[in-house]
C-alpha cells in the first residue's frame, strides 16, 4: 500500500477571470471545509492574473487549498517580455508549477531543454513542478507511447539532484486524451506511469522512486477517477476541463466517496 498523498490539481488553462476565480475557489473551499478530504492533497493551477485573488482567499483557509501557476520563466528576471519568474510565484507564496503541459510543448515549442531549465528554476526558487509528460496519438498508434514519455522524464529531470527529485510530481497525459474526452484506459495510465516510476528508480532509486507522486491527466471525471485512482502507480489526477466546474472537482477530490 502507497503512502504516497494523492494530488488532485485543477488546470485552469486561460479560463476564469480574477472575480470568477474569487466565486470558484470559495465554492471549493466550502465544500471541503470538513475533514474528509484531508487525506488528499488539493491544487489549482490558475492563470497569473488570478494568482493574487486566489492567495488572499486560501490564506484564511490556513492553506488547505494549495495553488500554483501554469508556467514559469526559466529565467529569474531581465528583459523577457511576457514572462513570469520564479521569484514573481514564490513572491505570491505558490506551492506548484506546471512545467512542460502538452498546450506549452505544442503551442510554445517547449522542448525538454527547456522543461528542464524551467524544472530548475522552479526548484531555486522554492516551488515544486508539476513535470507534465505524454504522448501524441500518432506516438500511441506507432506503440512508442512509453519510450516517448520516458524520455521526456529523462530530459526534464536532466542533473536534477536527488534531494529536487525526490519532490517532483510528475504528470503522464497522452496528449490525444487531454481535452478530447477520450480516457486512456486506467490499466494503459498504469502501463506508462509504471514505467515512469521504473525510470525514476533507474536514474536515482527505487527508494526515491517510492516517494514521487505520478498524476494522470486526460478527460478525468468525476465518473472514471475511481478507477484511475485504484492503480497502482497513479497518485493523483491533474484535471482540466472538469476543474472549471466546482462541484465536479469536488466529486473528483472525493473519488473515494
Ligand atoms: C490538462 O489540461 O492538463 C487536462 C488534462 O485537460 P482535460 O482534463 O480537459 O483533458
């Protein structure tokens, strides 16, 4: 049996405006007010502009709630038009950062440079990545789907220390499941975060391996978390879509009600 704490963690993406944010994240912390989720781990990924919105909310909330960004720059400051640094997040006391989501890779040309640069970047400054890996459908239908993704664990976690990784949480979303409605199959989910794992203890330990939460992230619903959940190597969901609906991320933080 794990020990591993589940992460649930919302993916906003470019959705919700400062005040609508205020209204999500009070339904949230209303309706996990009481104790039984304290066995989950429980984020939002908001966009920027509301990061300020939301701290001022779940301060109150002694942090039961935590938050973090979508993205952070590689570099600590300078002339970087439009970026946000790491000193601007742990400024605004976040705990997480996504690194490398699938939109950033596709839209943005992240390459694993990049991710690992940014994954470094977010440990300086005192912020935990979430490593996002995965692959395209034509990666999956060719049965590359797991040397794919294991190689963007390699590059994203490149001369990381030990003492880094071991805190990292690493989030498998086959690009073709995220946003489209199609699920992976939780035994496929399993398949790949297995391997992850399996990598992890490759290039540090199988102790260190054991302690690194493994999300899957892909059309995650409040009616096929259970089951994602029930894998072995999976310790949590990153959601987008479904965690712009309160009480559908709520269902999904309860998965095991
Ligand atoms: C995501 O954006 O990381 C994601 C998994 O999206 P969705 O849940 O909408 O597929």
């Amino acid at each position: 049996m794990s020990t591993r704490t589940p992460l649930m963690a919302g993916n906003w993406k470019m959705n919700l405006n400062h005040l609508e944010a205020i209204a999500h994240v009070q339904k949230l912390a209303f309706a996990l007010a009481d104790k039984d989720y304290e066995a989950v781990e429980v984020a939002v990924l908001p966009p920027f502009t509301d990061l300020r919105s939301v701290q001022t909310l779940v301060d109150g909330d002694k942090l039961k709630i935590k938050y973090g960004a979508q993205d952070i720059s590689a570099h600590d400051g300078g002339a970087y038009t439009g970026e946000i640094s790491g000193p601007m997040l742990a400024k605004l006391k976040c705990t997480f950062v996504a690194i490398g989501h699938s939109e950033r890779r596709q839209y943005h040309a992240e390459t694993d440079e990049l991710v690992n640069a940014k994954v470094k970047a977010a440990y300086k400054h005192g912020l935990t990545p979430i490593l996002c890996v995965g692959e395209e459908l034509e990666v999956r239908e060719a049965g590359n789907h797991v040397s794919h993704t294991l190689a963007q664990v390699e590059g994203g976690l490149k001369n990381l220390p030990a003492e880094q990784a071991e805190t990292v949480v690493i989030a498998y979303e086959p690009v073709w499941a995220i946003g489209t409605g199609k699920v992976c199959g939780a035994e496929d989910a399993q398949e790949v975060c297995a391997a992850i794992r399996g990598k992890i203890a490759e290039l540090y330990s199988q102790d260190l391996a054991d302690k690194v939460r493994i999300q899957y992230g892909g059309s995650v619903k409040s009616g096929n978390v259970a089951e994602i959940m029930a894998q072995a190597d999976i310790d949590g969901a990153l959601v987008g879509g479904a965690s712009l609906d309160a009480d559908e991320f709520v269902k999904i933080v309860r998965f095991r009600d």
